[in-house]
C-alpha cells in the first residue's frame, strides 16, 4: 500500500509540474471569472423594482394574457413559469435570478465539461507521454509490479479531475460571492419536472449537478486512459474521447428510435437527463444507466490493464 500511495505521488508530482497542467489550472478559473462577467454585465435582466411578491404578480398577470391570446407559441413553457411564480407566491420563497449568487453556483454546474476536456487530455497523455519521451522504459525497468504502475497512473488521472473540480466549485463560489454580494437572500431552487413543482436547497441543487456531471469526467477520462495505453498515441485519445464527448448525443438523439440504443455509452453519460426529466432514449431509468457505466468503466480498466500489463510495451 505505501509503495502504491509513493508511485501515485510520484505520478501526481509529474503531472502537476507539467507546464500544460498549470495552463489548464490558470484558464479553469478564467473561464469562471468569464462566465461571471458575462453574465452580469452582457447578459440583459431585469433590475429590481419593489418587493419580489409585486414582480411576480406583475410577470403572472402578464403571462396569463399571453395565454389567453388565440395563438400562443410556447403555451407549456408559459403555463409551468406561472405554475412556479405561483408557488413562490403562495409559498413565500423567494426565486432566484440570473443575478443570485446560487444561481451561478448551479448553471456553472452545467459547463463541468471543460474539466471532461483537461481531464481526457492528462489522461490520455498519461501512459503514451512515456512511450513518446521513452521514459518508459526507465519506469518499468524498477523493481515494481507493472499493474502497480498503471494503477498509479489512475489515481493520479482521478486526482488530477478532483483537483480541478475543487478548484472550480472554490472559484465560482468566490466569484459568484463577489459579482453578485446580494445573491445570498435566496436560497432555494424551484422547477417543474415532469408537471411538478420540484423544490430544492440551491446549495445541494448545485452539488448535485456538479457530482452528477463529474461522473461523466470519470467515465471520459478512462476512455481516453485506455485508448491511450492501447495505441500508445495521445493524439489519437484525445481526439476519439472528445469526438465522443461533442457528437456522442447527436449519435445518440438519431438512434433514440431503436431499443438497443440505451446501451450505447453516450446514451447513458449525460446524468442530468434524469435530474430534467427528460432521458435521451424513452424508458430509460438512473439505475439502469449507472449499471451500464459501471460496466463500461470496468471494461475499460480491464482492456488497459491488460494490454500493459500482457504486452513488451518496452519495445
């Protein structure tokens, strides 16, 4: 175990020396500090006028004379804002805007995938960045179980994605704290799902986003682990991952109408679509998909263990 814990530090040291590493760290929070500029001063919204209660008696009686004309484009979407602007009403919970700090916090949440991309590329340079500067050779000549080694790897590639999600959980929450300082007075998270009023603790609601969407990190990230360690080639890992990461629910949304479709890793990535309530293949459920991710991580792991493991990757 302490020799294990000493590689993955070793791994950890390596990857966190590397110029690129300290890039992706210093644009992660660029990003942030964008996204919470953009949205304070680019994106239009409303500024406040009187008690939040008076807005939305305003906003409902508006949007009931926009349902009430013959033609109404958009009659759902209408219909469930004055289904939640009626419940806060009623209520008395205050709704969040573009301008509350938990509203950053949880729509942040939503681009998680920008740590997807820094992830798949360590990831995938893990193994192949010692095949290409040959300093595998070095690493396997020690006295040292090769499933040790990648093991290592792993972890370190696991850490690295952790890392960077603290990071960027602490950056928005600094950030949001300090664009929008009178974000704090509400607190909660209200949406209609499914034709319900589903009433959430923003904080949580903004965790639960960003660990749903972390799994999908793991998943990607083990993709391009395993591609990687196969090909020996980080072009190549980085390349297929992200193409599959972008286009895999385009892939996925042409497929829907088949039943075998569920089982297609693209299919079952996306977590969210169960927190939206609105899987991307019909009868799909949370617990199938975290059965058919689990299964394909473990395939993964395996075929990389065993490639390096099996193989003379000295030559």
């Amino acid at each position: 175990m302490k020799q294990l814990i000493r590689l993955t530090g070793n791994e950890w040291m390596k990857l966190r020396k590397r110029t690129g590493t300290k890039v992706m760290f210093v644009l992660l929070v660029a990003i942030v500090l964008a996204g919470g500029l953009i949205t304070k001063y680019l994106i239009p919204h409303e500024e406040p006028s009187g008690g939040w209660e008076e807005r939305l008696v305003q906003k409902n009686a508006a949007l009931e004379s926009e349902l009430a004309a013959e033609e109404t484009q958009g009659a759902a979407r209408l219909e469930e804002q004055l289904l939640v602007n009626q419940y806060h009403l009623d209520s008395g919970v205050e709704p969040l805007t573009s301008q509350h700090m938990w509203s950053f916090f949880s729509d942040n949440g939503m681009v998680l995938s920008i740590i997807t991309v820094f992830t798949v590329i360590a990831a995938a340079g893990s193994v192949s960045g010692e095949h290409s500067t040959g300093t595998i050779k070095l690493l396997l000549a020690r006295p040292v179980n090769r499933w040790k080694i990648l093991l290592s790897k792993w972890l370190a590639v696991l850490l690295f994605a952790s890392v960077m999600l603290l990071v960027f959980i602490t950056a928005t929450l600094v950030i949001g704290t300090v664009l929008f300082p009178g974000g704090l007075s509400a607190d909660r998270w209200v949406e209609v799902v499914n034709g319900e009023i589903r009433d959430w603790y923003a904080p949580f609601y903004g965790l639960t986003v960003y660990a749903l969407q972390f799994i999908e990190v793991i998943i990607y990230a083990a993709l391009a682990f395993m591609i990687g360690t196969v090909f020996k080639n980080q072009a190549l890992s980085v390349g297929i991952s992200l193409t599959a990461l972008f286009m895999g629910s385009q892939i996925v949304f042409l497929l829907s109408g088949y039943e075998w479709a569920k089982y297609i890793l693209f299919a079952n990535t996306y977590l969210l679509q169960y927190l939206q309530g609105d899987p991307l293949v019909p009868g799909m459920s949370a617990a199938f998909s975290v059965i058919v991710l689990a299964a394909y991580l473990v395939l993964f792991l395996a075929v990389t263990f065993n490639v390096f493991t099996g193989r003379d990757v000295v030559d």
